[in-house]
C-alpha cells in the first residue's frame, strides 16, 4: 500500500492539491494502491506521463501499473518454492560430477547448491537444511582441495538432509 506521505508525494509531482482534482491516470493510481506494496514516486510519475509529458490515458496507466506489480511480485512468489529444489538439483549434479572425478565441476554445482539452500533457510526455519547448508560447504571445502570423493560423501550427506527437509514440508 502507498504511504500516505508517498500519495501527497505524487500528488504535488503532478501539480494536485488533492485527489479530487487529480488526472485519471492518479486516480487510476489511487484504486491500484492496495496492489502495489511499495513504490518510488519519481517512477510512477514517469510511468504516467508519456515521452511528451502529458498524462497517459487510463488504461495505459492500469496496463503499465498492473504490469509493473506483475514483475515485481512474481519472481518472489515462483522462486519461494524453488530454492529447495533447486538445492537439490545442483547437489545431485555435484554428487555426479565428484563420483565422475571432475571435481572442479562439481565445485561449480556444490557452490550454486549453497547458494539455494542458503536462500531457502532464511525463508523457513528447518533443521535439515542448516545440516543439509553444513555439509555442503564441507564439499566446497573438499572440492577446492580437488577431493572429489570426499566432496561426494559430504554432498551426498546435504543431498539426504535437504529431502528429509522437503519430505517435512509435505
């Protein structure tokens, strides 16, 4: 929802003493405010007003607003669910390219592995994960070492966290 010291903000930008008196794109603006958490005025000052600087028509407004919410939102809502998965993904290619004795490969898909399940323990407290997060920087650490066995054993250790992680979350 826009403050309301961010909607006073965007009103005087636009020259309003109030929304009474505000073109249709604000006020187009104002009845999308519940939809938008949070917004720099100077953008949505720019995504109202055209290459001339007159005001666009309604529907553009809500077309670019609406869009605006669309890419802001949703790679939040996709990749909430992902990160596990993923985590998973890139551990199962790690544990591969170690069993394959390309540990440099493996190092690669270990490292991207931490990353999602380092986004995925900040998102939901699990105990799996942490150990699952544990034993994969103790890959890392083998695999920079260029043990790749090693590295596999302790990846194979993150692999069978992060399912009993996922199978807790079912």
């Amino acid at each position: 929802m826009l403050r309301q010291i961010g909607k006073m903000q965007l009103l005087d930008e636009v020259g309003c003493s109030g929304e009474e008196n505000a073109p249709s794109g604000i006020v187009a603006l104002v009845a999308l405010e519940e939809q938008i958490a949070t917004a720099d005025v100077s953008v949505v000052v720019k995504a109202i007003r055209d290459s001339r600087g007159q005001f666009m028509t309604r529907s553009t407004v809500i077309l670019a607003l609406g869009l605006a919410f669309a890419l802001n939102s949703s790679p939040t809502l996709v990749a909430e669910d992902d990160h596990l998965a993923e985590a998973i993904r890139h551990t199962k290619q790690a544990i591969d390219q170690d069993r394959q004795d390309r540990a440099d490969v493996g190092l690669t898909h270990a490292e991207s592995a931490l990353a999602h399940a380092e986004v995925a323990a900040k998102q939901r407290y699990n105990l799996y994960i942490d150990e699952g997060v544990t034993q994969l920087r103790m890959a890392i650490a083998q695999g920079i070492h260029r043990n790749a066995q090693l590295a596999a054993d302790h990846a194979t250790e993150a692999l069978a966290n992060f399912k009993e992680a996922k199978k807790a979350e079912e």
